[in-house]
C-alpha cells in the first residue's frame, strides 16, 4: 500500500512537472525567431514557380505585352487605339524577321561552336577514361574520396566550366552534414547519461523520503500517541516557556524540513530528466531536417545538371548520391535521369561518328540535320570537343548558304535563288530542292496568271480590277520581266481604247460599216460599257455579216453559171444596204450576164410604182418566165395579184424592202442604175 502510494505521489509530480513545461513552451518569450519553414502573416508566401526569365513571354513583359495587344482592347475606352497599335507593331515585327529571318535557322550557341576550333582528341579521351574510372570507384569500389578527388581534377579541363568543382563541393557538404548528425548524436548521448543520472537520483530520493516518513509514523506509533501529540506535551512541561500557542518540537520541526526538502528534490530531478529529453528530440528532429534537406538539395541538384545537357555530370551524380545516402535504389525520378543520361550519352558518341562518316562523303545536309539534333540534345558532351574544326565549317557555310536561300525567298528574288540552289545541288550531294523550286514555281504561275487576269480585266474596261490584279501580280513577284511589258501595254491600250472610241464614232458617222466590221476586236474592247455605242457595233457588224453572205452565195451561184440567180441575192442584200460599195460593184458586173431578167424587174418595179398593176404583171411573168426561182419575181406576182383582185396580202421581205427602195431616192438611183445596166 505505501508502495503505491509512493508511486503516486512521483507519477503526480511528473504530470505536474509536463503541463508546467507544456504551458512555457506555448507562452513566447519576447519576440520570438520565427521557424526556418515559418512565413509571417504579413509576408507574402514564397513561390516554387520558376523563374518566368526563361519563359516564351519573357516574364512579367511578355505579360504586359499580351494584355495590351490581346485583352486591353476588349477592356477600356481605347480599343480600337490598342487594336490600331497592335497591328502596327505586328507588321514591324513582319518587316525585321523579313530582313533578319534567317537569323533563327542557327542559334548562335551553335554558330559559335561551328567556327570554334577542335579540342587534341587525346586530351578529350583522357576526360572521358577519368570520368569513366570515377563511375567505377563509386559503382565497384565505393571509394566515394577518391571519386571526389578525381573530380577536382576533373575540372581543370576547360569544357568542364567548374561543373565537376560544384559536384564536388555538394559532397563535401554532405559530409559536413554528416559530422553535424555526429556532434548532434554526441550530444544526445550525453543528454541520455543525464537522464539516466537524474532517474537514478529521483529513485534514490523518493527512496529515502519515504524512509523517513516510515520512521516517522513507527517512533509515534510506538510512543502510543498520534503525530504531533509529544510536541504538545513538551510545550507544556516546559516550564521556562511561558508562551502557551503551538510550537513544534525540535525533533518534528527537522523532520519536516528534511521531508520537504527531500520532495523539492524529486521535482528537479524529474524536471532535468524531462529537460534532457526535450532537447534529445529537438536533436533528433534536426538531424531528421538535416538529412531531408541534404537529400532534396542533391535530387535537385542532379536534375538541374540534367535539365542543362550535363549528362555526364548527372550520370556520375546519381552513383554519388546511392553511396552517400545509401539508400540501395535511387528514386524513381534520380533513377529515370541517369537512364536518360546514360542513353543519351550513348546516343550522342553514334551520332557524331555518324556527322563525321557523312561529311567525308559531302553528304552535308544529311550530316548538318543529326549534328544539330545531337548537339541541342548533350550540347556539353566532350565528344563534341574533338570535331575537327574543317568538318564544322562546312556545315556553317552549309548553313549561311541555307539562310542565302531563305532570304531571296523572302525578298522574292528568284533569279538569284535558281543560281544559288544548282551551287548547293553541286556542293551538297543530298541537298534537296524540290521544295524550293517548287515555291518558285508556284509564285512565277501565280504572278503570270494574274498578270493575264489584269490584261483580260483591262479589255473588258474593268479598270480598277485590272489595276488591282496588277498590285497582287507584282506583290507576288516583283522581279517578273513580264511585269514591266504588261504594265506599259496596259497602259498603251488604255490611249489605244480611247483612240478606237473616237475612231468607231468616226467610221459610224461616215456610215463605213466595212471599216468596222475589219476592226471589230479593237472597236469591240473600246465601246466596252457604253450601251449606245455596243448597240451601233452590234448593228454594223450585222449588217456587214449580211452583206457578206450575200456575197458569198452570189459568188457561189455566178461560178455555178446563174448570173440570175447571183444578181438577185446581190439585189435584195444591197435593199439592206444600199451604200456597200462591194455589193453594187459585183451586181453591176453580174447585170451584164443577165441584162433580160434585170430589165424585166425594172420594168415591172417601175409600172408598180405608176400604178400601172397589168403592166407591172406581164414583167414580173416575164421575169419569171426568164428565172423561174427568182424570189423577186415570185413575191411580186403574188403581191399584184392580190392588188389587182383587191385581196389584202401580207407584206412580203421582198416587198418591204422593194418599198424603203422606192421611198428612198438612193433605192430609186439604184433601180435606174439597175435598169441602166
């Protein structure tokens, strides 16, 4: 029972002892060190963004820039200011990279390492065989030290750049992190003695307070009077004191200062042994924090070599971090880095023995193409370094050839691009241009297409279209030779249309249908939208179209030996046309072959017109009589007939043209001409 009532008591003193230590450890004192992970509340929290510097948009100006030219003009009063702006800028930005486009075909780190001079492919193998040793002392060997020292030498070779120095200089921190763990770790030993001594101590002090407290109860019960009894008899047989309150005995008095004494004690040494272990765990918890961060710095290290091309770097860093932290595999995402690293290395030495073999056999293009996909892949690969510097340099000027073409092909210079691409065919054995030539084909069918398009609108008086397809056709090739020619024929036929007008009016006025009829095509693109004067084409060329028919079957019934037969489609046609100097010179020399059958018609025409109806009728029958086909001859018994028994009769063609004859006085002069002859 007492035992447990110890036990207790001491369990007590320790609760006490840990809400005590609980309370001062959430009440600051003064002002506080915030955390090393703590953020103030009124700082802004610290962003794992990356840096925008390497961003497309350039960061905080990119963004600006989209704002302005993209979302601003939607935004605000000054949209169309924006939008004005934005456009403005677009086409200066169109302008430089038409003058300066080539520029992005090879990146200037590449440019600089094409015209840079080779590396002694002795002291590049040695590179490599020492990298290679470090790899097999930290896989084989595990000689992390001397790996470290090999990197320092490492370093002394110039396309290094200091990288193998930075290595090893994160192992060295490990390992100086490394004796921090230690010298914590001394320190929690020395904090466990401590607590072993303070509970060794705390035993020992309850041990003997409850010694005493054991004696104490057995001396009263043994004097048959309860605690504090004795103390009150030895007030009152002293005689001397003549103070009558309570006063312990000398005895009870020590005793009790002993007691309490001895549980002031046991508090401390609870409280040192609570101490002690406090800081054992803030110990602990550093070296935790410790390796977590020296392990997190390293992952990022290794990925910031490899996000940078240093494959061999990355590789060798991985092999540094299973040895360091001995964690028997690496993390997956470590593990998948030294992969690619290790691929990627292998790939890169194939691929320039590759460029090497194809520029001996001038196969440039071919060659320039796996170079620069290998060297934007392990840009700092030291197989680089050994590239003889002749080799680089026939893929630079393969390069300024290429740029060569791309600018005539911006400027539309497609004279010189023709030269320049049967120099590249010549020189570069796998150069291809289809491509080109096919650009160049397509420009040149275009540009001649609209400059037939301009000379088809410009005949048909469309002016402005014709103007307007000129612009896209010289926009499309300025350097076309035929440029020039169509433009001065477009605008010589611009005073030739209006000196065809002026000579149509003339031909119309002088009634020359034949003139006309001759020029139809010029006559046809001058009169173009002017509705009066399309009209008097139309009419002419009719006429004249007419007249020739005529001709052509009088001609074709003169050489068949039917004089009258030809002098009557020569008759009717000149009734249309009475002023065709053709038609009246060929019917006067057919009248001479058929004076009878022309005298009989002139005769009966004449009596018609007298109103001389029998007359008229006896020599249409005798016309008849003569040409039994005669159209003339048939129509106009028919016609007297109808007149002489009074029934009407439609007007025959004939007929109708017979009459303008006769009320015309040029239709009567040719009648006596007709007679006549």
């Amino acid at each position: 029972m007492r035992e447990d009532s110890r036990r207790s008591r001491a369990i007590g003193l320790v609760i006490c002892a840990g809400f005590s230590l609980g309370l001062a450890a959430q009440q600051p004192s003064g002002a506080p060190a915030p955390e090393s992970g703590a953020t103030s509340q009124g700082a802004a929290p610290q962003s794992n963004t990356p840096s925008p510097q390497g961003s497309p948009n350039g960061g905080a100006t990119g963004t600006t820039l989209d704002y302005l030219y993209n979302r601003k003009p939607g935004d605000g009063s000054a949209a169309q200011g924006g939008a004005g702006g934005a456009a403005t800028m677009q086409q200066k930005a169109m302008a430089a990279d038409m003058l300066s486009g080539a520029e992005n075909l090879i990146p200037p780190e590449l440019e600089s390492y094409l015209n840079s001079a080779e590396v002694d492919a002795q002291e590049v193998k040695a590179y490599e065989d020492l990298f290679k040793q470090t790899v097999n002392l930290l896989r084989d060997k595990r000689q992390a030290a001397v790996a470290v020292g090999n990197l320092y030498t490492l370093s002394e070779y110039p396309w290094d750049a200091g990288i193998s120095r930075q290595l090893a200089n994160r192992v060295l921190s490990f390992w100086d992190m490394r004796n921090n763990q230690a010298e914590l770790d001394a320190a929690n030993r020395a904090l466990q003695q401590k607590v072993k001594v303070a509970s060794r101590n705390a035993d020992m002090i309850s041990d003997d307070v409850w010694r005493k407290e054991e004696d104490r109860t057995r001396r009263n019960a043994i004097n048959g009077r309860p605690q504090g009894q004795g103390s009150k008899q030895g007030n009152q047989g002293d005689k001397n004191n003549g103070n009558k309150a309570f006063l312990p005995s000398p005895k009870d008095a020590s005793d009790a200062v002993s007691g309490v004494m001895g549980k002031l004690q046991l508090t401390e040494e609870y409280f040192n042994s609570l101490d002690s272990r406090a800081r054992m765990r803030l110990n602990e918890k550093e070296m935790e924090e410790l390796e977590k961060k020296a392990k997190a710095d390293f992952k990022k290290f290794v990925d910031v070599l490899f996000q940078g091309r240093r494959h061999y770097h990355a590789r060798v860093s991985a092999d540094f971090y299973r040895i360091l932290f001995g964690d028997g595999d690496l993390p997956p995402e470590l593990a998948q880095q030294a992969a690619l690293s290790s691929e990627i290395i292998r790939q890169t030495e194939s691929d320039i023995e590759v460029f090497k073999f194809k520029v001996q056999q001038q196969k440039v293009a071919s060659g320039s193409k796996i170079l620069r996909e290998a060297f934007f892949k392990s840009q700092y690969h030291p197989a680089f370094q050994s590239v003889l510097r002749a080799q680089k340099l026939q893929t630079a000027e393969y390069y300024e050839k290429l740029q060569q073409v791309q600018a005539m092909i911006e400027a539309k210079d497609f004279v010189k691009l023709e030269t320049t691409l049967k120099a590249l065919e010549k020189d570069v054995v796998d150069f291809d241009g289809t491509k080109p030539r096919a650009l160049v084909d397509g420009v040149k069918r275009e540009s001649q297409m609209r400059l037939g398009m301009a000379k088809l609108a410009a005949q048909q008086g469309q002016l402005d279209k014709a103007m307007e397809e000129f612009r896209v056709a010289a926009a499309t090739w300025p350097g076309n030779p035929d440029l020039e020619t169509a433009s001065k024929q477009f605008f010589a036929s611009q005073d030739t249309k209006n000196q065809g007008a002026d000579d149509f009016d003339r031909a119309v006025k002088d009634a020359n249908f034949r003139l006309i009829f001759e020029k139809q095509l010029q006559f046809a693109g001058a009169v173009h939208g002017d509705p009066k004067r399309e009209e008097q084409l139309k009419s002419a060329l009719e006429k004249v179209k007419g007249a020739e028919l005529a001709y052509e079957k009088a001609s074709l019934l003169d050489r068949s030996r039917d004089p009258f037969g030809a002098w009557e489609a020569l008759e009717l046609a000149t009734q249309d046309w009475p002023e065709d100097s053709k038609l009246n010179k060929f019917r006067a020399d057919v009248s001479v072959r058929a004076t009878d059958f022309v005298a009989s018609i002139s005769k009966a025409r004449d009596a018609e017109r007298r109103g001389d109806d029998g007359f008229a009728l006896t020599w249409m029958l005798n016309a008849q009589r003569q040409y039994p086909p005669s159209q003339i001859a048939n129509e106009g018994i028919q016609r007297i007939s109808n007149t002489i028994l009074g029934r009407p009769a439609p007007v025959s063609a004939v007929a109708e043209r017979g009459a303008k004859g006769a009320e015309s006085p040029e239709g009567t002069k040719n009648s006596n001409s007709g007679r006549a002859d």
